[in-house]
C-alpha cells in the first residue's frame, strides 16, 4: 500500500518559496495561513541551509492523539486529515505537532482562532472528492485526480519530494550516491516510526 | 469573480481512493463513509452543528466550477526572470482557474520559483490598473481610452512642435514580447528618436557590450541546461537561488552528477552561497583583481588553453602584461580574498573543464561594469571554454524577455539587432519596412532644421534611462539635443529602479507630460508630488496577449493568450497602435502589419522581424516554428534541448535559440552553444564572429586554422557579402530571386550587400550551404580597442571605501556621451576630499529578493508573495550591529552621502554580509524618506508590501561604454532608529 | 485500486520529480499531459530507472543521519523565516512528544486520581460521618455572615468556575468519556459551545476571584489559632468544634487555594487564549501543565468545598444562601467571630456539648 510521505533535500533546497505560492495558488489559501513555509538554519552562515516544512502526515499523528473532539484520520495513503466540521479550534494540534504545521484564521475575539487548517497533501478532506464542498473547505484534491502534490511537483530543484514514502526514500538515496552527501531527512526519525526502515 | 478550477474527476484514479478503506486514529479501519455516518456528516446532520458552531470555515475565495466543465490548457511563458519557464494554465469558461506543472517543457521541467508559481495571481488582478485615469489638480480621475489616447496624443504633438521629438524619453519594457518590443522600437523611429531605452541599461547593457566586443553577440553563449554537463561552476557576483531560481536546477544536477565543484564569489553568503563548495567573499568592485588574480596563476603555472588561444584568441598577449601586475600579495591587498583561495578557484576552474562561468549584476552594475565583464569573457578564453558544451559564459539575464528586448532594439545605441544608427542601419530598416529613408530622417529633429542636423540626431546616441532625469534637469548646454526633456511615455517600467531617487523625483515632478502604461500604476506614478499631466494607461500582463519572448539562453517561446485582457485593459501592441494613428504615422509603421481592427497580430509582427533581423538570426524563428516547439515540448532532450529523431522538431534545439539562420524555410536548427566548431553551422556549430575588420596593426583577425565542422574553408574568414561569394565561386548558388533581392539593396554597389543586409538571405543560405557561419570565422577579441579601457584594468568605485586606492585606482576622466556629461573623475576625487568614506564607514551594496522583480509593484501587489516578505529591510553584519546599537528587526535609519539622502527601515542582523558592509534588496517603493506614500496611489491599486527604496541611498557612478549605473558600492551610515 | 494508485505515484514520481541525476538516460520518462495516460504509457519505463541499485558508497539510513543531526543540534531546529509568524521558524519541536504523552497518558492519571479520589473520599466520609448536624438544633436567632455583594462574589466565581470546570474537563476527558455516548457531531457542537464559554467565563471567574481576594483577605491571615483548629481535626474528625474566628482554617485553606490556584488559572488561562503572545512553545507547553494540572486540583478542593457547605453540614449552606445563619451554627463554627461580632454582651462559648461529655 502507498504511504505518502514528503521528503525535502535540504542539499537542493534553496529557499525559493515556490512550494508555498504553489500551496496558495492551487488551494486559494488565505493570507496569513501557511500550510507550508521554508525555515532556513544557520542563515547567513556556512551550513546554512533550508527546509521545507509542512504536515509531515505522521504515522500515529500526534494532532490527532491529542484532539479534544478527534476530528482527524488518516486515510489509506497514509495521509492525515481532519474534517473542519468538527474541528473546534482548540489549538492542542498545534501543541503537540513536532512540525509547526496546523494553522488556525485568526477570529474576531482574542486569540481565539477558527478552525484549523492544514497541509492535506493535496487531497482534500471528508467531502466527496474534487467538489466544491470538498473544495471551499480543504482546497484541491490532487490526489483523488492522480496527481501528487503541487508543491513538490513544482519545486525549483526538486528537493521537495512527495509520493510513495519508498520510492522517494530510494530517490533521495540515490542523490545521496550519486553525490556522496546528504543530510537526511528532515522530520522523517520524529514522523515516522517506520522510518528507519527507509 | 474568478473562480478556482474543477478539474473533472478522472474516473480512473480518484474512485481508488473512495473505495480504500482508511485508518482511523484509533488504527480500526473504517471507510470514509462509515466516517461521515459515524459523524454524522453524511446524513445531513450538519445543519444542527452549524446553528451551534461558534467557530467558522474560513472560505475559500472561490470554490471549484460545477465539475465538468471542460478544462483547456494553454501555454504561455513566466513573466519574471528570464530563465523562461513554462507557464501551464487550465482555463474554463474564459477563466484561469488553475495552474500546472509544465513537465514537458525543457527548461523548467515542471518546476517554478515563488514567482513562476503564483503567477496566476498576477490576473486576478485585485490590485491592477483597471480603468485609464489622468492626475487633475492632485486628485486621479477616471477617463475612457478615447480621451486619454487623445490627450496624450495632443501634448505628445505639442512637445514635439516646440522642441522637437527627442524632448519625449521613451522608456519601454523588458516584460514586453519580442513583438512588442520590436513595435516600440519602431515607434521610436517613426516618432522620430533614438531615445527609448529599456532595463538592459540598468542590468545587462555592460554585459552586452561587454561581450559582444570580445566575441560578437551580447547573449549567453550556452544555456541553463546545458550547465548540467560542466565539471566547474564559477558564480561570481550572481545570486541565482534568488534571482533565477529554476536555473539552479540545473546548476545542482551539474554540481551533483559531475561532482562539480560550485565556486561563489559574491560580497555577502548568498543562498546560491550556501551551496557552493567554495565561497569566495570578495570586497564589492574588486572583481577585476580578483579575475586578473586568477589568471596570474593561470599563467604563471601555464594552465591557459594555448592551442585554442593561438587559433581563436586576438591580443592575450597584451592582456597577459597587465596580469602580471597582480601578484597574489596586490590582489589580497585590493579585494581582501587570501591568496591561497584564489589560486585554488584558479586551479579549480582550469584543472576540470569544462569550466562554466556564470556571472549577474553584481558584475555588471559597477562603473567598471564593461571592464569586469571582459575581464571574465578573457578568463574563459584563456581556459577555452566558449564555445565548449558544458562551458561558456552562462550570463543570466534579468527579466523574462530582456534578451530578446534588447535583440530587438530597446536601446539608445541602435535599431533592432544590433544593426547600430549608421546610415547603413537606417537604411536597411527603411527597406525592410518599406518606407522611404528620407520620410524616416524628417522625424527626427525640429520641423525647421536642416537635413545635416536632423541627421546627425538620427545617428546620434539618445539619452538612456539612468540618466534621463539629467536630461530633464540639467542646463541646456550640457544636454546635445534640441531641448530638455519634457515628456516621458513608460511602458513596463519602475520608477525606482534607477539610482539618484531624490534627483528623479524631481525629474519627474518637472515633466509636463508622464504617461505611464503598466498593469499596475508603478513608482512613477505615486513617487512624486506631481498634480497635473499625469497619464495611467492600463496594460495587460503578458498572459493576456499572444507573442514569444527569448529566455537568457537565446530560445525564443511562444505564449499563447492565456484569458482577454481583463478590466479595461489592452495589450502593447493595441495601445502602440492606437498611439501611433493618433500621431499619424500608423499607415507608414504598419504597412506590413496586419491589423485587425485596432489590434495588430503579433504573428504578423514576428513575421517582419523574421525578414529585417538578419544580422543575430531572429529570421527563421517563423511563428509556425515556434508553435511546433511550444506544442511538441516532450520531443526536446532536457540536457542537449535537441529534438528527438523522428519528432516534427527533430534536430531543432528548443526554441531555436538565436542565432538560427536563413529563413524558416531553411530549417536551421538555431544555436545552442555559440560559437562551437565542433558542430556544422547547420546543426548549430559556428564560430566567432568577424565582427571588427580583417586585421589589425599587420595582426590578422582572423582564426587561425579553427573552422566549424564541416566549413569548406579550413581556416578563418571574414563575414560574407555578395563580393565575398562571388570571389569564392559560390555566387552561382544564389537563386535568381535573392539575386535580384541582392541587386536591388546594393544598387550601384551589390557586392557590399552582406548576410546582414541581404532581404532575401540568400548569402547567408549559401555560406551555410558551404558549411561556413555567414558573419564569419574570427579570433575573439582580448583586446577591444574601441572600448574605454581596451584592456580591463581596476579602477576603484566612485563612492570607495578604500580612499586609499583611488591615487592608484582612479575612475576614468570625465566624460560627455549619450548626449550628457559623466563627471565620476570629479566626483570621486571630491568624496576623497571630503573624507565621506569616515562619515560613511559603511559600504551599501544591492540585489534581488526570491520573492519579488525588479521594482517591484507588480510582486508587491500579489497577495502570494507579498505575504513573504512584508518589511523593507537591511542586512547589517553582526559585529556592526553590536557597535551601532541596532538589533535584529528593529528599525534604523540608513543616510546616503547624496542629496541628504536618509531611508528608514528594519535592520536584519546577519553573519550573510561581511563587516563594514550593508546589503539593501532593490525591490521596494512606497515610503520615501520614512513618509508613506500609499496615498499617492490611486485608490485600490497600491500594492500591498510598500518600503524605502534602496535607491533613495544610492548615488553618482557610470559606465563609461553604456552608462550602466553604480547600484553595487555606494557608501552610507546606519543609525538606530 | 491501491496498487493503481501507486503505479500513478510512481509515474507521477517519474514524470514529476525527475529527480534522478539520470536524467539523460531516462528519456523515456517523457512526461504525458495527463496521469491517467502517464500511467499507461511511462510506468513500465519508471521501474527500471527507480529500480536501479545504488552502487559506490551506502549511504546511511535516513533516520540515522537525521538523528544524529539532532545529536548536534541539541533539540529544537529553529531558523529564519521571512514571514512575521515567527513561530513558523521552529522547524521541528520533538518536545511537542512529552506534551502529547503528557496529554494522553499522565493527565488522564493525574486527573483519574485527584478527582475521583475526592470524589472517593468525599462519599466515604459521608458513609463514615454522615451530614454533620447542628447539635443543638436551631437558635430560631439569625447572625448576618455574608452581605450581597460578597455573596455576589462569591456566586459569580463559583457560577462560572463550574461550567469552566465542566467545560474544561470536557476537552481533557470528553473525548473518552462523552464523545461515544453523544456522536461527533454533538460532542463538537457541545464542545465548540465549551470553548466559546471557557473563554469568555474566564473573565467574570477572575474579577470574582478578586473581589473575593480583597473583600475576605484581612480575615484570611493564617494565625496560632489555626494551628490549634488543625490539631483538632477541625472538629470533623474526632469531637468537638476548635475556636474559629470568622474563616477557621479549613475555610482559609479554600480560600487561599481558590485565589492562588484561580490566579494561577486565570494567568495560564489567558496564556493559553492569546496564544503565543507570551511565550514560546515550550512555555505554552507548560502553560498547559500547569493549568490543567492546577484545575483538576482545584476542582477537587472546590469539590470539597461544595460538599461541606451543601449536603456534608447542616446549616452551612446558608451562609451564602441568604447570608444569614443561625447563631447556634455560627457559636459552633465561629465563636470567636460571634465574639467580636456581638460583642463581650454575648454569651461566652458553651463547652460543646460533646467535647464535654
């Protein structure tokens, strides 16, 4: 079975952003929500590099062990979702999510935020597929139309890969021969318990 | 009003999904339905939770269209940089409603930046110019087309009668299509001036020089893709990770499968930095030392390429004699990098070829902008490698189509394709455009003036872009033109994008007549404190019309129209229309256009450019071609960008990168690699061009013993006339119709009629049938005589930090070209006297952001990208900061030493850039001297991102051979705020 | 379907990432318009090139190098952003796994324990105790203990401090404990409603704090006579009622916890509702902690609280009913204070009965 999986190559990944105007174009995502961002260590500085982040889609979910209302599931591609019908908010995702992922639209009243909102790995959440109830609430459903998502498939150098969690493990090892260095996978040892298998 | 794409269910696929079962959290699996019905979701429950739910969905701006309706996919090309990545657009009802990777297109292979990546925006256009507006008594009104064609038209006329049409500045765009630029540049000449420049003067116009004294053509000799095969990268003064970021594909598959060493030699870490394996940080302007510095070991070791400069290079001998005057210890004195590290680039760069050199502004944007850049053009020749798959000077240049805009004539020293402003060249246009010489030389000048005079305007060098604010300006007496300059009609162009802002705001507040024609209003139009004459025109992006643009690498792509113009808005080639039949020269300048009603067709456009642009081979890139290319993308290699056998476009390179050749008939494949003698010119081998004479002091020019593949004359040769083809004995190839074609463009004279001249290019197909490059086969020139300096030499910037230099150092004397004075020599000596470099202890250098282009409105307006990058900033080095007081992210003003210059804005501390220098991005505008000025805009067209702009700080300093500004090294003070 | 799904992947892969350093030798990779043809046309040539064994060096597995990245690293990996959201520069908080353990496994614990074994001890007390009564009936003679505003006070911390405490061990036990027997759908309407109330209840729960803060602190100042009452077991263990002023100390400890544990409250709360304007995320980590550790306590003193002055003691009740209580319960639980209330006129305090038997 597909288990998707995203994988940056921080040896290729030089910051350009594209994943996340990609993410807003493909999903009209609003200003101010980020469902997925570049974080650049060592910046300025020899070792600088940069990742590109967003919902790592992990194996026993940590957003979803600690949902008050259990609004998530993953489905069969391995995929973390969660239905904003019953999301109330809270903001305990965010607590326990190692990667900064879920966001929330900032609400009238003080810190109070709306429902949360996530990268869903371009497919889309409990509606029917590619509708635009589907749509208005989780953005474009790649998936179900047999792409993968636009992020990686837009990514300048292709350092953002995304698919099944083998093939892009066996991708990303291969560069590394090929080159003879790489600096892992960003996330994969904290998302995955399976990781180490890859 | 825009709606998000459906995208009809493909059945195949997305039923897979439904019917899986999935995992809950709790790991039993349950099916997406027993989810919803466990949820309650499914039965239609929602209604009770949406009375209770106290938190909302934020909708999305649009949903989805009713699934089903058809999709159409067009191809149109980026907008922004110049790589020239394709653009896949999904459209229904007229809409565009989605964007896709472009997999197949062979020089983005699917992938964009940022920009490429949300361009879709760009036509959503929220905060565009919707409707034509005019400035009355301070206040933007709203008028029709009619009436502001009109207006404009009447104050054009006015100008013009009184002080003759060079009082008119014409400042067009590299964001134009080739047609369009080609159509302004005619304007201009139908207008009656040679003063319409573009944004190669301020980006690559040295680089054009620079080159195309050495070797030719002032282009890329290779290509982005063809990176992937080099065994050495040298960027130097070049953040491509930032300013080209689909190109750095290539560049780390080339570093990756090639174990490529990627040498940086940059002033500040950039991102490009990051993955170089060996960074270089080299004081701002002292890469002539550094370059020379690498060839003292070169030389000194014998590591050059002799054999190949024997045959193909003029003069290194004398080049050679002013390297040896940079001993490792004098170029660690001059640029601060350690000996040792320039000898092992030098060794790096000679001992795995082949070496590629890549090179950006931070090359070219200096007073020393030509020098540096022959400075590198010399070190590939001494390595060998131009014109050498995997070598080659890989110059990126800036906007999507600024190569072919600059091909085309945007430019104040010639008519399209380099053909310059001689007689020759006038009369050439004359007969491609089929009006007579002399209708062309009574434009020019003042109604009243002699034939001489008006000649003499016609040949002469307008004013270009960095210094039209002088010619607005200045005295009289120091502006060689009939008049001051009174009226300025911009297309595509910021008005923050030239130093000296406080200077061009005054400029632009002393103008009579400003018409600014752009998506979006620009610097120009909120900038100064104007309340009067000001015209909005509103354009369209280019998605919204039909034309190819010429990526860097001399590929010419066809855009499709993506939607119609949007709002009110109407393309270039319309507005350039309806301006010139109100000037009354529309019958004369489109005789061989067709228009349809008011919108000339850019196929027709690109059909008249096939048959005048001769001399760079924009002639067999016929429209038919060039959508073959665009719809059989897949056939292409995405290495050798050839067309696979077999394929409609089998044995084309991608895009027919210039030059291709002959007509379209002839089926020249175009020239990936410039100047390759290991291929037949007919497979796209060539060599250099013959360019400047036969010899020179009793030395040939010629190549010795170097020929293209296949060439019937084994050695070097001049570039072809018809005399040429008759002294060979090839004269009989021509048909008696390009025979008759020759006769009647030379007259009296037909053996001077060359491959340049030559309407039928019949000599050009018979140099080629004999496997010979019609412009020739000669030896590159190290030594370009005719150039200020004819061998590079260092010369210390205008606003030093090293006073200490500049006895010396010095910059050039002054100087009077393009019709007004250069004082840089007064200049400097007077910063020296003054000690501004104690008051200024930092050094302020400049480049580009990922996120945004070029001035910026357009990118400042998407949403998408405004949102990543919100605040103008400046990069301070650590140790600096600590000293003057400024954290990270607080504010600090920065002063200039011109004009009182001052700017506000969030410091960014950082180890990026080195002490004692500042690093500003060149992409904002919208406060001025910490005043916001979004109120100057009119209402719902400011963009959302507004900042100081670096060039409110920058100052004095031009090239002496193009006038290219000064934007690198400037000094200043920074002070918390 | 699944396997369908993949093979699409695996185009998509080849078509898309094209990540391969083989790029030249994979021209048969050439990318379709559309998946659909892709996966007829190319997937069969993808296997091969995604196949291909790695030769030359094995790299090490990717877990491994990550982890001893984080070796180097030390925990967090933070960065530089360009977005203002500067949280969005923590790339990968590990920490955020102990606050999930501690969410998952402790908190249900430590809530388990401290809740339901009040509520244990509560009921075994009453089976062991019984409602303690007023020995001697009732003085039919009233002694004003509350006026209205105190008791307004008091109510209105209360009022609110039970749907915050309903509302708020909703969201740490509803999940488990509600969410089968009412459906998601309900659970999330109840929920969303809990949310809206613990945010805005906040604040009349902490201006009642304050009120009761300064209305009863001078009377609240622990002295030796509360040494004396707890040696006594505050005659509700063993016989006898020990001296009391106007709070004894059973009573001071409630109120101290109330307003140091709604103190504490009150500031995690608000941390907790705005968000990041504070702290970090380590901090809103232990925020959390701290707030929900601290409400289950405090529940179950309030627990306590609640028992004692309803059912537990006859007569206690009034005292924020109406406000008045019966001068025989007052000489009983606070002589003292009917001492200074009445003054040296009054009666002196009987012996209790039962302590002098």
């Amino acid at each position: 079975m597909a288990r998707m999986k995203f994988l940056c190559d921080s040896e290729r990944c030089i910051e350009c952003n594209a994943c996340v105007t990609a993410c807003k174009n493909e999903h009209e995502v609003p200003w101010g929500i980020n469902r997925r961002r570049v974080v650049t260590i060592n910046d300025g500085t020899p070792g600088e590099r940069s990742i590109s982040m967003a919902c790592m889609h992990c194996t026993d979910a940590p957003c979803a062990a600690v949902c008050p209302v259990d609004c998530f599931y993953t489905t069969a591609d391995g995929v973390v979702l969660h239905s904003k019908d019953l999301c109330i908010g809270c903001g305990y995702c965010f607590y326990a999510c190692p990667f900064g992922a879920p966001q929330y639209p900032q609400l009238g009243n003080f810190g109070s935020r709306g429902k949360m909102d996530k990268c869903t790995f371009c497919s889309g959440g409990p509606e029917d597929d590619v509708t635009p109830a589907e749509y208005e609430k989780y953005g474009a459903n790649r998936l179900a139309e047999g792409k993968l998502p636009l992020c990686a498939e837009m990514c300048s150098t292709k350092a953002l890969l995304a698919g099944d969690g083998d093939i892009i493990a066996s991708i990303y090892k291969e560069r590394v021969v090929t080159r003879g260095y790489g600096t892992g996978a960003w996330g994969w040892s904290v998302a995955y318990k399976d990781a180490s298998a890859a | 009003m825009l709606i998000k794409r459906s995208a009809a269910p493909r059945p195949s696929a997305s039923r897979s999904r439904i019917a899986d079962a999935f995992a809950s959290v709790a790991g039993a699996p349950v099916d997406r339905r027993s989810f919803l019905r466990r949820s309650g979701l499914a039965a239609g429950g929602l209604a009770a939770v949406g009375t209770l739910s106290l938190t909302t969905v934020r909708k999305a701006e649009a949903g989805p269209t009713i699934p089903g309706v058809p999709t159409e996919i067009r191809k149109n090309v980026c907008t922004h940089c110049s790589v020239g990545c394709t653009v896949t657009a999904e459209v229904q009802n007229g809409v565009w409603t989605g964007q896709e990777p472009s997999f197949t297109s062979p020089i983005n292979i699917g992938t964009h930046c940022a920009k490429g990546a949300s361009v879709r925006e760009l036509v959503h256009g929220d905060r565009r110019l919707k409707y034509p507006m005019k400035l009355e008594g301070g206040e933007w009104k709203r008028i029709g087309w009619d009436q502001a064609i009109d207006e404009i038209g009447s104050k054009l006329t006015a100008i013009r009668d009184a002080s003759g049409p060079d009082s008119v500045f014409l400042l067009g765009s590299a964001k134009f299509t080739n047609e369009a630029a080609y159509l302004f540049r005619k304007f201009a000449a139908f207008w009656g001036t040679n003063t319409v420049d573009h944004q190669a003067r301020i980006c690559h116009s040295t680089t054009v020089a620079g080159v195309a004294n050495t070797w030719g053509y002032g282009a890329m000799t290779n290509s982005y893709n063809d990176i992937n095969n080099s065994k050495a990268i040298m960027i130097m003064g070049g953040n491509p990770a930032e300013a080209h970021p689909v190109s750095l594909q290539h560049v780390l598959r080339g570093k990756e499968v090639n174990r490529a060493q990627m040498i940086v030699v940059d002033p500040r870490f950039t991102r490009t930095a990051a993955h170089a394996t060996e960074y270089v940080r080299l004081r701002p302007g002292s890469d002539i030392p550094l370059i020379w510095g690498m060839l003292w070991h070169i030389f000194e070791n014998g590591w050059e390429d002799k054999e190949y400069i024997r045959q193909r290079v003029y003069g290194m001998d004398e080049i050679r004699k002013e390297v040896g005057k940079w001993a490792p210890a004098e170029v660690e004195r001059v640029t601060g990098v350690p000996g040792e590290q320039v000898r092992r680039i030098a060794e790096i760069m000679a001992k795995n070829k082949p070496s590629t050199l890549i090179w950006c502004m931070g090359i070219t944007q200096h007073t020393v902008g030509t020098a540096n850049v022959r400075a590198l053009s010399i070190l590939q020749l001494a390595l060998g490698n131009i014109g050498v798959a995997g070598g080659g000077a890989n110059i990126f240049r800036g906007h999507t189509n600024v190569q072919g805009a600059t091909d085309l004539g945007l430019d104040v020293t010639t008519l399209p394709a380099y053909y310059g402003l001689a007689e020759g060249a006038w009369k050439h246009f004359a007969r491609a455009w089929e009006v007579d010489y002399e209708y062309l030389l009574n434009r020019f000048g003042k109604a009243d003036m002699p034939r001489d005079a008006k000649k003499k305007l016609m040949e002469a060098k307008g004013i270009p872009t960095t210094r039209w604010f002088d010619g607005v300006l200045n005295e009289a007496k120091d502006v060689d033109q009939p008049d001051l300059i009174r009226g300025m009609v911009v297309f595509g162009h910021g008005g923050n994008t030239v130093t000296r802002m406080p200077e061009v705001k005054t400029g632009i507040e002393k103008l009579e007549l400003l018409v600014v024609a752009d998506p979006h209003p620009t610097t120009f139009a909120a900038l100064s404190d104007r309340r009067d004459g000001t015209y909005l025109l509103p354009i369209c992006t280019n998605f919204e019309t039909a034309g190819s643009r010429t990526a860097s690498n001399r590929s010419l792509q066809w855009g499709e129209q993506v939607v119609k113009p949007i709002f009110e808005s109407k393309d270039d080639y319309e507005v350039l229309y309806l301006l010139s039949r109100r000037l009354g020269f529309a019958d004369q300048m489109f005789k061989n256009i067709k228009v349809d009603g008011v919108h000339p067709e850019p196929e027709d456009i690109l059909r008249e450019i096939n048959r005048s642009c001769w001399s760079i081979g924009y002639t067999g890139q016929s429209p038919e071609r060039l959508k073959l290319h665009m719809k059989h993308q897949a056939d292409f290699d995405k290495i050798t960008l050839l067309g696979r056998e077999g394929s409609p476009v089998a044995g084309d390179y991608y895009g027919l990168p210039w030059p291709c050749w002959g007509t379209p008939e002839l089926k020249h494949p175009g020239t990936h690699v410039l100047y390759d003698t290991s291929k037949h010119v007919m497979k796209g081998g060539g060599a250099f061009r013959a360019r400047f004479g036969v010899e020179r002091n009793g030395e040939s020019l010629l190549a010795d013993g170097s020929y293209s593949a296949g060439s019937e004359i084994e050695d070097g040769y001049p570039e072809f006339t018809y005399g040429m083809l008759k002294k060979l004995g090839w004269d009989s190839d021509l048909t008696a119709e390009e025979l008759a074609v020759i006769q009647r463009v030379g007259g009296a004279s037909p053996d001077g009629v060359s491959w340049t001249t030559d309407l039928s290019g019949g000599i050009q197909r018979v140099a080629l049938l004999h496997g010979c490059s019609p412009m020739g086969n000669a030896k590159a020139r190290a030594v370009a005589w005719n150039l200020p300096d004819p061998i590079p030499v260092h010369r210390e910037p205008i606003y030093t930090s090293r006073p200490d230099l500049v006895a010396q150092y010095p910059t050039r004397d002054d100087s009077r070209d393009f019709r007004v004075l250069n004082i840089g020599r007064t200049v400097q000596t007077k910063a020296v006297e003054q000690k501004l470099a104690d008051k200024f202890p930092i050094l302020l250098t400049s480049g580009r952001l990922v996120e945004y282009e070029g001035g910026g409105e357009e990118t400042r307006s998407n949403k998408w990208l405004a949102e990543l990058q919100q605040d103008m900033f400046v990069e301070v080095n650590v140790d600096d900061a600590r000293r003057l007081g400024v954290r990270d992210g607080g504010m600090v003003w920065v002063y200039g030493p011109e004009n009182g210059a001052k700017a506000r804005m969030k410091a960014l501390v950082t180890a990026r850039v080195g002490k004692g220098v500042a690093f500003m991005p060149f992409h904002f505008a919208g406060f001025w001297q910490g005043a916001d000025q979004r109120g100057n805009y009119p209402k719902g067209t400011d963009p959302i991102v507004l900042g100081e702009s670096v060039n409110t700080l920058t100052t004095y300093g031009y090239d002496p051979a193009t006038f290219m500004q000064e934007t690198k090294v400037t000094l200043c003070r920074i002070e918390a705020a | 379907m699944i396997t369908k799904l993949t093979r699409l992947t695996v185009t998509r892969l080849a078509a898309g990432l094209l990540a391969l350093p083989l790029l030249a030798s994979a021209p048969a990779l050439a990318q379709t318009g559309t998946a659909a043809t892709a996966a007829a046309a190319a997937a069969p040539s993808a296997a091969p090139v995604l196949g291909q064994t790695p030769t030359g060096q094995q790299p090490q597995s990717i877990s491994e190098q990550e982890v001893q990245l984080f070796q180097q690293l030390k925990g967090d990996v933070a960065g530089r952003v360009s977005i203002p959201d500067k949280k969005a520069a923590l790339l990968i908080q590990p920490e955020g796994k102990a606050w999930r353990d501690f969410r998952r496994e402790d908190m249900p614990v430590i809530g388990g324990v401290i809740i339901l074994g009040m509520l244990v001890v509560l009921m075994g007390f009453f089976a062991i105790r019984g409602r303690i009564r007023m020995e001697q009936g009732q003085a039919g003679e009233t002694i004003s203990r509350f006026n209205g505003f105190e008791r307004f006070a008091h109510w209105l911390s209360a009022s609110c401090f039970i749907i915050l405490g309903l509302s708020g061990l909703n969201i740490a036990f509803g999940r488990t404990l509600l969410l089968p027997l009412v459906g998601p759908e309900t659970f999330t309407a109840l929920s969303a409603a809990g949310k809206f109330a613990h945010n805005y209840l906040s604040f009349p729960f902490t201006l009642g704090v304050i009120l009761m803060f300064v209305l009863w602190v001078k009377d609240n100042i622990p002295d030796r006579g509360d040494i004396d009452w707890l040696k006594q077991g505050g005659g509700l263990v063993g016989k006898g009622h020990p001296h009391a002023h106007r709070f004894n100390a059973g009573q001071k400890g409630i109120f101290w916890s109330v307003v140091l544990g709604g103190a504490l409250l009150s500031v995690t709360g608000y941390t907790l509702m705005f968000p990041f304007w504070f702290t970090g995320m380590d901090g809103m980590h232990l925020v959390q902690i701290v707030h929900a550790v601290v409400a289950v306590g405090l529940i179950a003193i309030v627990l306590a609280h609640i028992y004692i002055g309803s059912v537990g003691m006859e007569g206690a009740f009034a005292a924020m009913g109406s406000g008045e209580v019966d001068l025989n319960w007052a000489r009983a639980h606070h002589d003292l204070w009917v001492q200074d209330m009445l003054g040296p006129r009054n009666d002196p305090p009987k012996p209790h009965p039962v302590a002098a038997e």
